[in-house]
C-alpha cells in the first residue's frame, strides 16, 4: 500500500497489566521498535540514557517510563498512553502500572480500553497480581482479554510449563465471565512471537501478539440498542446573520447508545415530555440518522425545558430511573469512603448530590468473592454500595451499556476524583405513558 | 462491516468534539489557544463542529513570543476573522517591558518566558479553562497527561497527583484562582492531525510546504537565517529547500530539508520519517526531563 493512502479503518484501545517486573513496558517498547513506530531521535535517546546508566543496554521500558521520578525508581507511577498504527488498525495503549498502590490507574487505563492484555512471567506462572488485574478487566467488562506468558526464553520454551500456565489460569477463568481469551507464548525481551512468529515455538499454532491485536474483531464493543442522548450543551445562536436560525434550538451531545432518526419518536427527561426529531444537525450538514457514539446536535418539534444533564432517549428499551442506586465502586483516594458522606455524582452530562447510604460488602479482587461489610472502603478497595441522589437519575446496568451505566464520585471541597461507579440495572424502568403530554 | 462503523478519525473527532462540548457545558470561561499550527487549525475546526451553527462560545487566545514566523501570525488573524471570533493576543515582549517575564543574563529563548506571560493573561481575563492542541504522541511527559489536566492557584502541574480519568467522565471542578487546561487532541498523532487536515480540507499556514529559504547549520539542524539568527563569520549559508514539520520559535525551529507542496507529499513523507516531529526542536533535547520541568512550570 502506497504511503499516501495509509489509512488504518479502526481504532482498537487495550492496556497492559502487570507486576513490576513481568515486563509491561519492555513489551510495548517492543511493539512499537518492531512495528517500527519508533523514531531514529527516540532510539537516540534511549541509547543516551543506556550510556549513562545502562551500562550500554538499550532499556525498552524507557519508552513508557517518561517521568524522572520513574526512571529513578524503575517502576510506572502513571498511565502512559503510546499510539502506533499498521496498515489494518490504529492502536491506542494505556500502559497501567502493576505495583498494588496504583490499582486505581489500572481502572484508569481499563476503563475505555477493548482489549486488555495480562503479562505472565513464565517462571512464576499466575500469581495474585495477574488474578487481580483479570478480575479488574472483567468487572470492567472489558470484551478481550490476552493473557502473554512472558519470558518463555527463561523456561526454554517449555511448552508444558506453557500449558501448565494455561491451565492455572482456565482454572479461574469461569468466574470471570470473559468470552474471548487468547493465550500467547512470547519474550518480550527478544521479541518472540510479539510482532514476528518466533521459531523456539514450533508448538504453538496460534497468531503473534500483533497478529491477533490486528484481527480480534471489535464492531459490536458499541451499543447500539436504545437511543440515548446526554445532552452536553444547548446550541442556540444569538443574533445570527441567518434568519432561519432565529428560532434555532439544538441539543448538542454524544450519542450514548443505539441510533437516532428523523421523525422518530423521543422522550425528554426529567421533562418527562415525548417529541419528535425535527432534524439531526450535524456541521457538515443534516443527517438522517446518527448512531453512538457520533456528536451530533438534534433539533425537536417541541420546546421543551431540555438543559445540560437532561437525557433524550428513544421509546424502545427504555432506561432505569431513581434515586435510590446499587452499584460496585473502585475507591481511587487515600480517605477512604465513609457511610453518610455526601458526593458530587457525575453521570453522563449530569452531576447530582449523593450520599452514600450503605456498604454491603468488599469484594476480594483475587476471587471476586464477597467480603464481610467493611465499614469503609480504602484505597484500590472494589465494593458493592448504595447511593441516594438527590435527584433522580436516568440510567442503564453497567452490563448494559458503559456509557449510562457508568459514574464517577467528587468529594466535595478539594474536588478529588475518588470513586470509579458501575451501576446494577435499575428495578424502576422510565414509564412514558404516565410522561406523554404533549404540550 | 456494518454501515454504524466510525473509521479512526471519526473516532478521534467524536471524542474531541465531545471533550469541547464538556468545557463549554462547565466553565464560565474557558479560552481556546491559538496559534495558528496545525494542531490548533485542527482544534478549530473541531470547535466548529461542536458549536455551530452558534458563535464559538470562548475567545481565542494566543501567546506571541516576538519570534514566531511571520508567516504564522498572519494566518492566525487570517483564521480568526474568518471565524468571526475574538483573538486575544498577549506579548512576551510586553510582559518583559512591564517586569512580569524576566529574562536570565543572556537567555535569547522565549520558551520559558511564554509561561509567566500565558499565566498573566488567564488571571487579566480571569479564565478557568484554556484548551490546547497538545497531543500524548509528541513527548513522554505528555503521555501521562490527561485529557482535563488541572493547575493549582500556581498554575502547576503536579504529574504524581492527576485526576484519574475513567470512561468519558471528566472532571472539571475547581475552586476559585484554579485552573483546567484541556487536550481534546490528546490521542492524536501527527499522522492523523495531516490526515484530518486532508479529510476536512484545511488550509495551513505556507511555511509548512516547501520553500526556498537561507540557512545555517547549528547542532545538527537547519536554523533559519533571520535578524533574530544571523549567520556567525564562520558559517556557511545554503540556501536549501526545506518547510517546517513542527512549528516553534524563528530561533530554535530546525527546518526539514524537503520537496513536499501539498498535504498529500506532507502525509507521505511522515509515513517513511525515521525521526519524531519534536525531533527538529532543540527546546526538547536538552535533557531528558526538559518538557517535564517546563510542564510543572505551567508549559503547555
């Protein structure tokens, strides 16, 4: 393919998982050195610092560790984000530390992620850490799951240690509700089977770790079943040098799920009132339909009290409401989450007061079994709470749909993100028939 | 493939433009920084598309070095009354004259001292929120860097405490005298800046084609020939055909020998580029931790 078309048809985001040292970020400085995705000044510069303090060794994890902090202390105290591209695919990857007191970033790196790889060290075989960042991704639900059996050259390229593994891991696997697991023998330090075939696994049948981050299919990771709209802003002209635009009233927003078409039926909440979609704006012209997750601006037939933090929702598949949430939450700060604290909620465009009301219980991120109610949940603690807003939300499950199923927590004062939420499907559906007067 | 299917700058657009739409949703006032380099020429267009048919509600804003390329200047104004939108435009050289940007004995280089000066013009127009082009690919400091990436009363980055930033949830709080720099850029590469330059048929400021220009060689780059660079007597002027890739000061931007005249010669060319876009800055190679300490100044 020549240069100037070079055009990758998607977009494929997955993180890295991992301890300290099971070679995360050797694994990525591998990726892109053998995708050559590196640049001459970026080898440079690793070749420098190899000088100074490598003792000639190009370190690779260099490439991801960009703090000094890092490289003084050798381990990943951030999310790093690396982009490369292949002709088939742009690559999006969030390099999240596996030291324990950074779980919260993994949650970080996970949360948008498609595919999240998990680095084994083939001579430790599955250990707590790459049990606990498996049980992350599926509570995440994060669709793929690559588990890299790293450092074969160290086992000789043992393909029973390598089944042994496989069978450690399979062994837990039912817990994790995770459809779509690939198992891959590599050496990141060498580069077996990460971009090309390595030739100490004759045994191994499957594709390289870039073969199969290039093929795994992700058109359906988008939901596209029940329309939802959070709106973001509302786009109304002043004074516009085009008279049709006097009466310009736009809703602009994300599409959070499903589809949107002219002439369709919607629902605006909390206005509780139906409408029609007049018409889809779009800057590159009107459209007749528009799907999540597309920005979009929808003009209605109604005026309808619609502002920031309202939702316009298709009349299928009708979301949750309430006040009153269940939802698992990953506590992100050092104060710990306390019964009774008041919250800022974020959700979607929408940011309401809650407090918490209960803490039913802990869960053991290594088993995913529940634990006893705790009387707090500390940081990188995974739990199941309850919440009451102080409005009412309009929501999906989590399992559902991420994007309306999903919440973060403010503390109020020093505006500290604390809380990653995913919230449990409402028992109370949104009735449109009690909401149907149109005006 | 299904006809619901976004291909990878759809994708980038959607999440930028709803990134834009967050900062107009929760700021009071929020500025967007312009300078009229790629980057920027594709924000935007990105604002264009998350505002109109409305006026873009935030100013432009822009920090004028004293050594900018002329030619960027006159895009920049271009652009903007184009747009019909408000430019603001603050001077190092004024904030030097006034005492609020002091230079070291011989410092020439306007980097540091755009700092002091952007920093002035947020608390003159009391802005909360400034949007930037900033992109993760170009530096690894920035690779750590959130979208919402939040400045103390200081104006500070504080890279070992950043908001965790989960799903498309951003928060934006602040308290008074704080302030949030936004990247909807962030996960771009330069590849796709060019490549949405093409898609959306952007016009860029003429220096980033090729053209004939007289210059000096200077720590394995190609400096332009100004009154702000004269030639040493020892030094050989060439004049060569070159344009930019990366758009810093007149002093400190290398130019990149070159036949490239169109976008299309533009994308090609970064396809088969063995070095980094930031690779023609010597601002960067100082040292390895050059824009972290510039960043936890209150650098973009």
């Amino acid at each position: 393919m020549p240069a100037s078309q070079h055009h990758p048809v998607d977009i494929l985001r997955f993180n890295t998982c991992g301890s300290v040292d099971d070679g995360k970020s050797t694994l990525i400085g591998r990726l892109l050195y053998d995708s050559k995705s590196l640049m001459e000044d970026q080898i440079e510069a690793l070749e420098r610092s190899a000088d100074i303090t490598g003792g000639g060794q190009i370190n690779l994890a260099n490439l991801t560790d960009g703090l000094r902090a890092e490289r003084e202390q050798g381990i990943t105290i951030d999310v790093a984000y690396r982009y490369f591209a292949t002709p088939r695919r742009k690559f999006i990857i969030a390099d999240t530390p596996g030291h324990v007191q950074y779980t919260r970033n993994m949650v970080t790196g996970a949360s948008s992620a498609n595919l999240s790889i998990v680095l084994v060290d083939a001579r430790l075989g599955v250990i707590e850490q790459s049990r606990r960042h498996s049980c992350i991704a599926s509570l995440l639900r994060i669709p793929h799951l690559i588990v890299a059996i790293n450092k074969m050259d160290l086992v000789d390229w043992s393909e029973a240690r390598f089944m042994e593994i496989r069978d450690q891991f399979e062994e837990f696997l039912p817990r994790l509700d995770m459809k779509d697991v690939q198992f891959i023998p590599i050496s990141a330090l060498n580069g077996d089977n990460v971009v090309e075939p390595s030739k100490h696994t004759p045994w191994y049948a499957g594709p390289t770790l870039l073969g199969h981050l290039e093929s795994v299919h992700i058109g359906s990771d988008w939901n596209l079943n029940g329309f939802r709209l959070p709106v973001q802003w509302v786009n109304r002209p002043n004074n516009p040098q085009d008279a049709k635009l006097h009466d310009f009233r736009g809703f602009s927003g994300q599409i959070a799920g499903g589809i949107v078409r002219v002439g369709q039926k919607v629902l605006a909440l909390p206005a509780g009132i139906t409408s029609t979609v007049q018409q889809i704006w779009t800057y590159d012209g009107p459209v007749q339909e528009a799907f999540c997750p597309q920005s979009v601006t929808l003009v209605l037939a109604h005026d309808i009290d619609i502002s920031r933090g309202s939702m316009i929702i298709g009349l299928d598949q009708l979301p949750g409401t309430g006040t009153e949430l269940h939802a698992k939450v990953c506590w992100m700060h050092q104060r710990p989450l306390l019964r009774g604290k008041k919250y800022f909620l974020k959700h979607t465009s929408n940011t309401v007061q809650a407090v918490v009301s209960e803490i039913e219980h802990r869960i053991n991120i290594t088993t995913l079994e529940p634990e006893p109610a705790p009387t707090e949940l500390g940081l990188n603690d995974i739990g199941e709470i309850r919440l009451r807003t102080a409005k009412p939300l309009i929501y999906d499950g989590y399992a559902a749909n991420r994007l309306t199923g999903s919440f973060i927590l403010v503390e109020q004062g020093t505006n500290a993100t604390v809380a990653a939420g995913m919230l449990h499907a409402s028992r109370e559906v949104v009735k449109p028939e009690n909401a149907d007067y149109v005006i | 493939m299904s006809n619901y299917h976004l291909d990878h700058l759809q994708h980038l657009e959607t999440e930028a433009i709803h990134v834009m739409r967050e900062v107009a949703g929760e700021f009071e006032r929020p500025a967007l920084l312009f300078s009229g380099g790629k980057d920027s020429i594709c924000l935007i267009r990105l604002a264009e598309k998350a505002f109109r048919p409305s006026e873009l509600p935030m100013p432009l804003l822009n920090v004028d070095t004293g050594h900018h390329f002329p030619e960027l200047n006159e895009f920049r104004d271009a652009r903007a009354k184009e747009l019909g939108a408000k430019l603001i435009v603050r001077r190092v050289e004024d904030a030097i004259a006034s005492g609020v940007a002091v230079p070291a004995p011989g410092e020439i280089s306007r980097n540091r001292l755009q700092i002091p000066t952007l920093l002035a013009a947020i608390e003159e127009f009391r802005f909360d929120c400034c949007i930037g082009g900033a992109r993760r690919d170009e530096e690894k400091a920035r690779a750590k860097e959130r979208f919402f990436s939040f400045r103390d009363s200081f104006g500070q980055w504080d890279p070992k405490n950043q908001r965790p930033e989960i799903w498309n949830l951003y928060n934006a709080r602040i308290n008074p005298g704080e302030n949030m720099r936004v990247f909807p850029l962030s996960n771009w590469t330069e590849m796709d800046v060019w490549e949405y330059i093409r898609r959306e048929k952007l016009e860029v400021p003429t220096i980033y084609f090729s053209h004939r220009r007289q210059c000096v060689r200077r720590q394995g780059q190609w400096l332009p020939v100004t009154t702000l660079v004269p030639p040493k007597p020892n030094e050989e002027v060439r004049e060569l055909v070159v344009r930019v890739r990366t758009i810093g000061d007149i002093i400190s931007t290398g130019m990149v020998e070159s036949p490239a005249d169109s976008v299309d010669d533009i994308i090609a060319e970064i396809a088969a580029a063995r070095v980094t876009e930031r690779g023609s800055r010597a601002d960067d190679k100082s040292s390895e931790a050059a824009m972290e300490d510039r960043k936890k100044a209150g650098y973009f």
